[in-house]
C-alpha cells in the first residue's frame, strides 16, 4: 500500500487538510517530537502509517505530502505515540452516519476527503438587513422526524427542502439551525466506556453516573451542545451518502426562496479562539451559509468583528460584552445581534400579569441599539414551547431519566388554571388568547422576531422544559392540525405580513419618543386612559402605544396603535386625535379567534376612549375615511376627551 504513494515533506504555518484527487497534504500539531504522523485505511480496513519528520516541522506543527492515488478510496487518522486522533479538521467524516447506532458501543471516527465539487448555480449570499429579519429555529433532525411531517426524507436537511413552501408561506426570513455539525450523539454511561477508548471519541462522550443515566444503553444528545468535528456536516442529517452536498442543497434551494441560513456553533472551555474563527470563516466560504449563533466560552468577538471576511456574515450572540462595542464601529453593516437582555423572563412576566413591569415592557419593545441588533423571543429549544408557558408552572423533565432535576426550576409561566392537557373550553380559550399575546410582543416589538419551530401552531412537549435527550414524540415536532393550531398560525403569518409591509414595525435604528420632524407627532409615544397621559405605576399592566409612520424613510403616512391590557379586568385607554384626513381602524384582536378578525373590524371615531379586554391586545392602524373598510361599524364606546387630549 505505501509504496504507491511518493511522500515529501513540508513547513506548515496552519493544521488541516489540502488535497486534490491523487494528493493530500496533512498539517498537524503533534504533543511529541517523536512516534507521531499519519494513519491511512484503504477500503479494506487495511492501514499504513506514514511518520512525519523533522524535515517538515515548523514548532509543533508537522507536514507531510502524499502523492499518486485516488485521495477518496481513502479514509485517515493521526496517531500520537500510541493515541489515534481522528482530525478536527477533517472535512468529513466516517463512523456516525447512522443516527444513534451504539449496539457496539463507541463508534470509531475517521476523517474522509469528500468531493467539494458542487453546482451552486449562482448562489450568492442574500444579505438581509437585520432590521428586515424574521428568525426561526429549528433542530434538523426534530423538525421533520414526526410522521405528521409529511415529508419523505424525515429528520434531514433534505426535508427541510420539502418544507421551504410551508416556510415561505409563513413568511419568515431565516433558518437557525441547531448544532448540525459533525457530532457523537450518544452519551455513555461511565461503566460502558472502554479503558482503552481513543482521545479522538473523547470529545464526544458525556461522562454521567449510573445514578444520572439510570440505564446501560445510552441516552442521545439531540441537540449537539458538545464538542464536535467543527468542519464536517452531521452525516446522518443527510439522506444522501454525501452531506456536504446535502447541506448545500439545503442552502440553495433556502437562498432561491428568500431565506438565509444561520448556523448554531457551541465551543466549550478549551476550544481556541482562533480556530472558532477559521471554523465560522469556512463554513461562510465554503457552504454560502448567511450567518452564525454563538454559545459557549470565551467567544473570540473583536476577532470576529475585525475579520473582513465576516462583515457581511450575521453573528449572534448571546450578549456583547460593552467594553467590546466600540470594535462594531467598523463594521459595513449592522451585523451583530445579542439576545435583549432578560426579554424572555421579563415579557413572561408580563404575559402572566404580574406588577412592577411596565418600564422594561417599554425598554424591550423599543430596544434597537444603533451599533448592533437585539433578538426577541418569549420561548427557544431551551426551556418551554410556547404552548408549554401558558400550560404548565412546573417543568416535567422526569423522562429524562435525572429524576427532574435538570432544566430550570423557575419558568416564569402560567398554566392558566390548570396544569398540562386540559379540555376546558375556558381554559383552551385563555391559552390560545396568551399565546397570541406573546407573538404579538415579538413581532411588533423593534428588535428581531425569532419563534422557535412548532411555537407557531402550539407544538408541545408535554411539560419538558429540558428536551436535549428526548428522541421521541416528546422531541419532535408535531404538524397536526387542530381549529387551536390553524387559529395560531394564521395569526403569526398576520403578524409577519404586518411587519413586513410597514417600515416604522421595524426601524433601522431606535425610535427615539421625540418629535423631531416637526410633523405634530413623536415617533413613538404613550397613553394611558387619557392620551399621552401613559400609566407607569407598579399596578400598572395596560398602556397604549402610538408610532407615526411619517419617520420612515418613505414617509409612511400610517400611524400604529397598540391596546395592551394584561390584567385580568377590562380596562380602557385613549386613542390620541389624528389629522383630519384619518380615522382609527382596528384590525386585529387577541381576544378574538382570528378568522372572525375581519368580521369584527371596528372604526372608531376620533378622540376615542377603547375598552380593552382582559388578557388581551388590540392593534389599531389609520385609514383615509375614503378606505373605510366594507362593513365596518362605528364603535358605540366612543367618548369625547378634552381638546388637548
């Protein structure tokens, strides 16, 4: 075998893998001068190994060039004295192409050399304004697995493709994607775990007790918040036998409908910073994905915002530390973006009626710093659906076998009277009028929109609050319709087509409450049950808000206003006078099922005071008297205020 290749040696400045279709040149960073190099297998199983020398060393780094065969009949390891490394740099990899197989207990990895050649016909990056933006999360594997799915390639990327028109419908303008790099799914108890298992699997095993796991078989890692080969595709998210075009299939056809792709990245403790840079950077040039989402420890942030090949390339984080920010300044675009704060907690908080809250409800709903943007969302794969906050207090993590101890104990939530599954008419009524609250708080806040896949047709997991192991009915999502699920989801593509058509929904920078157009009007303000008279006392859990659609760049000629009321008692609030030539419309109505919205249209006359019912929010937009919608009524609520009202 090793005599058919001709070997040479050269001085690496960088670890990895060149090769072309008869040669392969290895750069690896070794721990000893001696007993190190290269491991080949043909397809046999059958390996030879190739030492390096110090002919092409450069400080640790050692490179070796092999010519004359057909690189992909080939798979390789690095061995290390007596250690065999499979590469982190690899570019593919062989040995967990098939999900969750561990009857032979841990799984031996080699990296591959995968054909790169791919026909992405014209496929450029599409650059969506982070203003513009409308994200949705998704696990690869959960989001189509279910049979409910209707897909034919299940638990794939290739069933994300069949799933781009339900996706387009829906109108949202990005894919995150949970960890979908090449990673070991299954999680070994201690006792199983072999002595003389090579470092290369180490990475991926999550040591546990018997106690903790409870079983001898392993529990499965769904959703990849572990080390992993950082530049390989997850093999079997793919129907193919060839990932990398997986993926970029995905891509494509994503980008031909208008939807970018955003990756999620966990590097844990002893990952470098610089190679999380050449990682992010790769996958950018080399799988056209529009950006990343960044977990874990000591993120290289200055390095990412001062790399010119990222400045087009959206990076999430989880916060921005503030003594970093002035590295933005450079930036082309605005392409950084950072959870808003404790948004999630607090507008939970607020859902559920509690006091003390009305400041930051109005901090998180204008929040849009110039420099960065900020991400709202009320629920993620981590913690409760959607449906869940407004169905259970308690987590109910029992089946993941740690005796429900993991997950967070406090949720922040509201069962609305009863606890898990309920057919109470009162009690569905309720949960789906929350729900669309919620939404509601997402999409007409300024900041970035993201609903994690299913919350948009109130997917459940029955309580779980900490699904990471949960490869089952539990983890998956369900696309069955119900009257309570097409109610959501129509609601949610309003929503989005509301965002969507008026600019002053989605500003590029914050609205600042000032008037300083001279048009008459601030460009956001609030009321109370006086207009601009707002009540931000700490039983306060109404308020009105008003944004003029004349500081768009367009000069929107719309004005917006928002009744939210999240008291359990109907309450009123003012709606403020508009010029001569508008009347006040309301279009939507979380009180109400939304295929009575249009029947229920409502204009009302200037100097208005609104009812608002409880745990609800009304949506009011300006008309031109001309446009009056057919078969609206007047409101028999209206009360004349003061002139200066």
């Amino acid at each position: 075998m090793g005599s058919n290749w001709d070997i040479t040696y050269f001085k690496p400045d960088k670890p990895g893998v060149i090769f072309t279709k008869t040669e392969v040149s290895f750069a690896f960073e070794a721990s000893t001068a001696i007993e190190c190099g290269v491991v080949l297998y043909d397809d046999k199983g059958k390996e030879q190994r190739y030492s390096f020398s110090n002919e092409g060393r450069t400080g640790a780094l050692y490179g070796i060039t092999l010519k004359g065969n057909p690189v992909a009949d080939y798979t390789y390891n690095y061995y290390d004295k007596d250690r065999i490394i499979t590469d982190i740099y690899a570019k593919g990899i062989k040995g967990l192409e098939k999900w969750g197989d561990s009857a032979n207990g841990i799984r031996k990895t080699y990296g591959t050399f995968p054909d790169s050649r791919f026909d992405w016909q014209k496929d450029a990056p599409l650059k969506i304004p982070l203003e513009d933006s409308i994200l949705y999360g998704l696990n690869v594997r959960a989001f189509t697995m279910h049979k409910s799915s209707g897909v034919k390639n299940r638990g794939t990327f290739e069933g994300i493709i069949e799933k781009i028109p339900y996706l387009t419908e829906l109108g949202i303008t990005a894919v995150e994607l949970m960890p979908c790099y090449e990673y070991e799914e299954c999680m070994f108890p201690e006792k199983v775990i072999p002595a003389s298992i090579p470092l290369q699997a180490q990475p991926f095993i999550n040591v546990m007790s018997k106690e903790q796991v409870g079983q001898e078989a392993p529990k499965i890692n769904c959703w990849g918040f572990q080390k992993g080969f950082y530049y390989a595709p997850k093999a079997s998210y793919s129907a193919s036998s060839h990932p990398e075009h997986s993926f970029k299939s995905m891509v494509r056809e994503l980008h031909k409908n208008g939807i970018e792709v955003i990756m999620q990245f966990y590097f844990p403790q002893e990952i470098k910073q610089l190679y999380m840079l050449e990682v992010i950077k790769f996958w950018v040039k080399e799988y056209h994905i529009d950006g990343v989402r960044i977990n874990g420890f000591h993120i290289p942030y200055r390095l990412f915002a001062e790399e010119s090949a990222l400045k087009d390339t959206k990076i999430w984080c989880s916060y921005l530390p503030q003594e970093e920010l002035e590295i933005l300044d450079d930036t082309i675009n605005k392409n950084f973006m950072e959870d808003n704060g404790n948004y999630r907690q607090d507008m939970r908080r607020y859902l559920k009626g509690d006091e003390g809250l009305m400041n930051q409800v109005l901090h998180y709903q204008r929040r849009n710093p110039r420099k960065y943007g900020v991400v709202n969302y009320l629920a993620d794969y981590d913690g409760f659906t959607l449906y869940d906050c407004v169905s259970y207090e308690k987590k109910h993590n029992e089946a993941n076998g740690e005796n429900n101890h993991d997950g967070n104990d406090v949720n922040f939530t509201w069962n609305c009277g009863t606890e898990g599954t309920s057919r109470k008419k009162s009690v569905l009524e309720l949960r789906q009028k929350q729900i669309k609250n919620a939404l509601t708080f997402v999409f007409l806040a300024q900041g970035i929109p993201f609903i994690f896949s299913g919350d948009e047709f109130a997917n459940s997991r029955n309580g779980n609050n900490n699904c990471y192991c949960q490869d089952n009915e539990s983890g998956w999502i369900h696309w069955k319709k119900t009257q309570f699920s097409e109610d959501i989801t129509a609601y949610v593509r309003f929503l989005i087509q509301l965002r969507k058509k008026n600019h002053i929904l989605h500003m590029k920078e914050e609205l600042l409450g000032m008037d300083i157009d001279g048009c008459g009007y601030p460009d956001i303000s609030y009321h109370g049950t006086k207009a601009w008279i707002p009540d931000l006392s700490y039983i306060s859990r109404m308020i009105g808000t008003l944004l003029c659609g004349q500081y768009t760049p367009e000069k929107q000629e719309d004005f917006f206003y928002f009744a939210y009321n999240m008291h359990w008692e109907i309450h009123e609030l003012a709606l403020p006078k508009l010029p001569k030539d508008k009347v006040w419309v309301k279009i939507a109505d979380t009180s109400i099922p939304f295929k009575e919205q249009q029947s229920s249209v409502c204009i009302e006359d200037e100097n208005s005071v609104i009812s608002v019912k409880e745990r609800s929010i009304a949506i009011y937009q300006t008309r031109k008297p001309a446009m009056e919608v057919s078969g609206a009524k007047k409101s028999g609520k209206s009360k004349k205020l003061r002139k200066d009202g």
